[in-house]
C-alpha cells in the first residue's frame, strides 16, 4: 500500500533561551508524528528544549536574489502573527535558518515585506522565511522529561567513559621497553 | 540561464565549499548518486543492527548488556536520520525500504558475517565501527547539507561504538589464555571483511571520480582504507595479537602498513547474495517489516479521519 507523507521542516531550541534553528526535515502522516521523528531524527542526544515542526507548503521561503519579485496582494485575510527566520552568512554549519522574531500580516507575502522593513538592520542576510503561528506544532513543556532528559542522563553512551588511549599508550611503552 | 550556466555555478558553489540544500538547483546526477549512497547507508545502518542484537540477552553482565542494547539502538537511529536525509532529496522512504527488503538495494556486506562468539562484540566496535567512522567523518564534510548534517550527528555516536569495543578488546587481550584465544578468532574473522569495508580499489570504482569532483567524498577508497590498516595493524600487534595477512609488512620509505591482495571474489559472492548470512538477514528484515505493517496503517488511518475533521 503507498503512503503519502507530508514534508515537515523541524526547528530544534537547545535551550529556553536560544533562538529555534531549523535543523532538517521529517516526512509523515501527520504533525504528531512529525514531531515524534523530529524528535527520534534530531534530538536523541543533543541538548534540546523544544521542538517546532510546520509542514512545508505552510512556509514562504525566499533567497535574497528573489526578493526583488515579491508581490503583496491585497487581501481580506484577517491579521495573525507570522515568525521570521532568516539565514545570514554562507558558511558551513549545523543549521540552516534561525528564528529572529515575529511580524503581524494578513498573507505570507504581506508578512515578508513587512520582516524586511523591521529587521532592516540584519545583515547578510541570503534567505528569508516566513509562517503563520497557526502553523506551528511544538512538544508540551510537560513532555521535556520524557523525550530529551534520558539522552543526557546515560553516562555510558559518552565516548570519554571507555579508557583505550592511556592502556594502549602504556601496553605500547612496556613493549618498547621490554 | 542555460542548464550548463546552472552546472558551472552549482560546481563552483561546491569549489567555494558552500553546502548545497534540498530547495537549491543540482544535476539530476547529483541527486540520483546521493539517494544511492545515503539509503545504502541508511540499509546497513539497519542491517547493522542484526549481528549484535542477537547478543544482547547474551551479554556477561548489566553494564555491558546497557551499552549494547544503546549501541544497537543508535543504529537503528541512524538509519532514520538517513532515510529522512534521503527523502530530503524526493525518495521516498516506502520505496527505499522496498528495494532492500526486495534484494535489489545493496547494504554494508559487512553484515553478512555472522556472530559466533562475545568477543566479536568487541571486534566489531573496533574494527568495524572504527573502518566506518573513517569514511563517516569524511562524509561529515560532504557537498549535500543534510547528509552531512546527518553524519556529523552520527560520527558524535560513533566514537563511543567504537571505544567500548576497543576497551572489551584491551581488556580480553590482557585476560585468561582463553579470552586472548577467542579475541584471536574473532579478529581472524573480521579483519578482512573490515578492510573490504572500504570498497573497491580506486582503479576499479567506477563512481569515486564524480563524487570527488562534486564534494561528496574527499578521500578515496584506498586512501581511508590504507589510514585505517596504519592505525590498526600496530595497535594489534602492541596487544600480542596478529592480522590474519602473511603478506603484510611495514613499508620505511611509504611509512605505511602494506596489505596483501584482497580476495576480491569473496566480495563480490557475498555483495551477490551468497554470503554466510544474506538470506538471515532480509528474513529478518521482512518479518520485522510485516510486524510493523499494522501501525503504518494506523498512523496513516489515523491521519486520514483527522484531516476530515473525524477525530478531535
């Protein structure tokens, strides 16, 4: 039988007080279960606080080159909060585009035009993003315990608890010296 | 701009080393060599889970039996980073499944060795996990972000699959005549299957000239496998212990391990189907799929009445 899955962007927030980051992409049936693999998929070890997942075509993604052909319809749409994420800079990293704050708009195209007036002074810049709140599916603050604690708590998964350089170091010296 | 405009400016991004993202343009080529490399590597990541699962109620005590259920459970991870990191690309993960449990998709013939004793769960923590992180930590730098991303993750995890080995095989070579016996065996055992780890010699493979050119690989086959017998073959002996290869001597001038000829044509019987345990392992992998068919159905069910406002 063949499944249609809806593409997921995922955002991981280390900590309460650093920025959501967009970090890859989850395929699934459903946003519950986007998040369920967001979490399998991106946070089984690192530290993590919080998790976003929004379904792609709920994203405007915008390089620096095709800004210049944003059109803003007029629209009857009411207002809601759309998040800005933007990417600045074009080196290598863990991450993709980083979530900067939050604009009020009645369409995507609206929301973006208007991230661009108020977040002016970013530089660098060479991707923009945009989504409406709504879109957004996070864990529960009361789930934290349950899906990232037990990653941080298993001593044993932590290369540095295995001894092999100084045993190896001085097996190789006694042999050197014998 | 001209499709080849569009190449010239895709290879110079890779020259500059910008990672390339899944929304950005790349030759059909590209793709079609990732989805390859990465669902091979999601298959024996899942695969690989087989061979040590079948120790875990074996393991000698509480401690070991932890690490190995995580060990075993990590692979499992990481073959979901990169089926994910493949459908990033448009595969899409049902089909690539398909292909494996189908016999068409190739996997890590590595795991088609059986498990015969407890040292091997040491011996294949250092050599096997320790080939595969040499080829992992160059392709934590490969051109395509999410598959480097994903690497970058798993190298983090695998240098502790490949440490607890090595301290299990440390210990058993300063033990009971026996464990140094049954060390020995295993290493026999692995030895060259680990170095076959590695691939083809560079003069044979066919792909490595276009995935070094677009910054998939940065190394070839027979660079990672020669840094791989440099540093194994010394420590091994360090240990009293010997590599199954009466050929292999130290080169001054080269300052390099020299392997003797690899047996090309086990390779090539157990890369067709007819290794120890081909067969073992995709009954396994088809009754572990059939299992599982009832909660795809439900996720997906699920997810169907919710969409029509069936379900709260």
């Amino acid at each position: 039988m063949a499944y249609e899955d809806t593409k997921f962007e995922v955002f991981k927030q280390d900590k309460e007080d650093r920025p959501h980051e967009a970090v890859g992409t989850v395929h699934a049936p459903d946003e519950e279960i986007a998040l369920q693999h967001a979490r399998d998929v991106f946070a089984r070890r690192p530290d993590c606080h919080n998790l976003w997942v929004i379904a792609e075509k709920d994203i405007l993604k915008r390089t620096i080159q095709e800004i210049d052909q944003l059109i803003v319809n007029d629209s009857d749409a009411p207002e809601q909060t759309y998040l800005v994420c933007v990417k600045t800079g074009k080196r290598r990293a863990m991450t993709y585009v980083k979530h900067i704050g939050e604009v009020t708009a009645n369409s995507h195209e609206a929301a973006l035009k208007e991230a661009l007036h108020k977040f002016n002074h970013k530089k660098n810049v060479y991707v923009w993003w945009v989504f409406p709140q709504t879109a957004v599916t996070q864990n529960d603050d009361e789930d934290i315990d349950i899906l990232f604690t037990p990653g941080l708590q298993k001593a044993y998964r932590q290369p540095n608890q295995y001894h092999t350089v100084m045993p190896m170091r001085r097996i190789v010296h006694e042999e050197e010296t014998a | 701009m001209t499709e080849e405009q569009k190449l010239q400016e895709f290879e110079e991004r890779i020259a500059r080393g910008e990672k390339i993202e899944p929304g950005d343009w790349m030759p059909e080529r590209y793709r079609k060599q990732l989805i390859r490399m990465i669902s091979q590597h999601a298959h024996s990541e899942i695969v690989g889970m087989l061979p040590e699962g079948a120790w875990i109620t074996k393991a000698p005590n509480l401690r070991r039996k932890m690490i190995l259920i995580s060990k075993v459970q990590d692979e499992a991870g990481h073959g979901q980073y990169l089926y994910h990191a493949a459908e990033s690309l448009g595969a899409k993960r049902e089909d690539l499944i398909q292909a494996l449990l189908d016999g068409r998709a190739k996997y890590a013939s590595v795991f088609n060795y059986p498990s015969l004793t407890w040292a091997d769960m040491g011996v294949i923590g250092w050599l096997v996990d320790g080939a595969a992180i040499k080829n992992q930590t160059m392709l934590a730098r490969a051109s395509y972000g999410p598959y480097s991303r994903a690497m970058v993750r798993i190298c983090a995890e695998e240098g502790f699959h490949m440490k607890q080995g090595k301290e299990m095989c440390i210990r058993y070579a300063q033990g009971t005549p026996k464990q140094r016996e049954m060390l020995q065996d295993a290493i026999n055992r692995w030895w060259w299957p680990s170095v076959m780890m590695f691939g083809l010699h560079d003069s044979e493979s066919t792909n490595s000239a276009e995935l070094l050119k677009w910054g998939i690989k940065t190394k070839t086959n027979d660079e990672l496998r020669q840094e791989f017998v440099n540093e194994l073959v010394p420590e091994i002996h360090a240990l009293g212990l010997t590599v199954p290869d009466k050929d292999i001597y130290f080169d001054e001038e080269s300052q390099n391990w020299v392997y003797g000829p690899i047996d090309w044509d086990e390779f090539w019987q157990v890369v067709r189907g007819n290794g120890p345990c081909n067969e073992e392992r995709l009954a396994a992998r088809r009754q572990a799929h059939e299992d599982g068919a009832w909660v795809r159905e439900a996720i997906h069910a699920y997810a169907d009445k919710k969409a029509q406002g069936l379900v709260a």
